[in-house]
C-alpha cells in the first residue's frame, strides 16, 4: 500500500468532505491529510479501521507466543488436551 497517491490537504477535506468520506468508504484505501505541507493524519473508513485492529490483535497473540517458546514456556500438545478433556 503507498499512501504517497492519496495525500489532500486539509482545504480539500473541508471543502470536499462528503466527497472524501464516499472515496474513503467506497475505495477502502487511506487518506493522508497534509496540513502547511506536512502529513498529519490518516483517515481510513470504520471497516477498514476496525479490520486493521483486528489484525493488530492476533499479531500481538502471535508475538505473546513466540516470546513464550523463546523462553521455554511450552507444553506438548498431548498433555494440554488430555489436561483439557480432564476439566469436563
């Protein structure tokens, strides 16, 4: 993704808001908004947002993970599940 070929500046947010807002939802791609001609925020639709934090969640459970094999913390996987179905 290369946030260099959607970049406004604020004057064409202000002036073409409902219009941004439609690009925004319809493309699905980000918008960088320049202020005095430097970046300042990304605007990006809610399904996007929500799928980027979604995202973010189950790399951070990833790296939880790899951090604890690192450091030994593991388990066969045959004693978790017998551990498991001993909790019924």
């Amino acid at each position: 993704m290369k946030l260099t070929a959607n970049i406004k500046p604020i004057s064409h947010l202000k002036a073409h808001t409902a219009e941004v807002v439609r690009r925004l939802m319809d493309e699905r791609e980000p918008l960088v908004i320049t202020q005095n001609g430097e970046a300042k925020v990304v605007m990006q639709d809610v399904r996007s947002y929500e799928e980027t934090q979604e995202t973010l969640a189950l790399l951070k459970v990833l790296a939880l993970g790899n951090r604890q094999i690192e450091a030994g913390r593991v388990e066969p996987a045959r004693a978790v599940f017998a551990r498991l179905r001993g909790a019924d």
